[in-house]
C-alpha cells in the first residue's frame, strides 16, 4: 500500500523551525536509537506503539489539527513511510516525510540532540549474530560437530530478514531493558 507521501527537506524543515512555526515532528525509531542522537523537537512514538488505536488514546494527536501536517522521521525514511501509511490509514491524510530521515538530518549539519550513550539496534543484531556464529564455530571444534549446523539456519534468517525487511532478531533484542529505556523529555507516550 505504497502512497505518493510529501517530503520535505532537512533544510527547509530547520528553516521552518527557525520561522517559528508550530511543526509536529514524530520519531518513529526504537528508544534506544531515539536516545542515541535524534532532531530536537520531535517526539518519539515508536512505529510499534503507531496503531490505530493508539492514536485514538494519543493526546499528542487530540491536538494536532487535520490542516497541519504531520512531519514523520526515522533513521533513513523506511519506517517513517510505514508510520506515513498508518496515519492516512486512521484518517491524517496531511503528512509528511523528512526526506533521508534524521541520517539525512545530522549529514546536513543540522543540530541533533543526545540522550546519553546508545548502541543501534542494528548494531546490536549485527553483534549477536557475530556472537552466535563465532560461539558456533568455536563449540563446533571443542564440543561436537552439530554446532556447525546451527550456521545455515542462522543464514537463512539473514536471508529472511532481508528479502522481507522483518527480522525477528531486531525485534527480541529491542524488547531487552536497556532498549526500553524512554527517559528523554521530548517523548510522546502511545
């Protein structure tokens, strides 16, 4: 269900910003990746938590007015246009995307606000598969041979993860403590 969604770029939003304009900007990352580095001024809804119903219950949405638009970001655009889609889906048809996401943002120089020391998600799942094959490898040759095994399963998952942009690994590891962690004080709860 793609959609021709309106961008905008990092410049001109900043510039709007700087104009004084009242811009509703949502982040749409994880919270770790949110306190990692993101646009000052937006507000973190992850795209887990942007349901249909959820929107109903946000009080960040009770005040948004149909006619605004609605600026949506994450790191590089992918999620922000699947949080684009939910949000005409539940009746916000005036959105609008940070073109190139808060990547695009911090490239231009613009200003990127920090909430101490996080580690991506993506890195994250990049380093637990490095543990799991170096672990299988190394079990492999010291315990027994049905280690060696467990690697084409762990490359088939690569492979999934990639052909369908869905990886259960990314998903388990943002559910740990340390991920769940919102403590920043632009947050819009869902």
């Amino acid at each position: 269900m793609s959609k021709n969604i309106t961008t905008i770029s990092p410049q001109r939003l900043h510039a709007m910003w700087h104009e004084g304009k009242n811009i509703t900007l949502i982040d749409v990352r994880g919270p770790a990746e949110y306190r990692a580095g993101h646009v000052a001024g937006a507000k973190l809804i992850p795209l887990d938590d942007l349901t249909v119903d959820a929107l109903a219950e946000n009080e960040l949405f009770d005040d948004i007015e149909h006619a605004c638009p609605v600026y949506l970001t994450c790191h590089a655009g992918l999620r922000a246009q699947q949080a684009a889609e939910r949000l005409i889906e539940a009746g916000y048809h005036n959105v609008a995307l940070l073109e190139g996401g808060t990547q695009a943002w911090q490239n231009a120089g613009l200003p990127i606000k920090r909430c101490g020391f996080a580690i991506s998600l993506e890195r994250q799942v990049q380093i637990a598969i490095g543990m799991l094959l170096l672990l299988k490898v190394i079990f492999g040759f010291t315990v027994s041979e049905l280690f060696f095994a467990a690697i084409p399963v762990i490359g088939a998952g690569l492979i999934v993860a990639g052909i369908t942009n869905w990886c259960g690994l990314s998903r388990l590891i943002a559910l740990l403590p340390w991920n769940q962690n919102r403590n920043c004080s632009e947050q819009a709860t869902a």
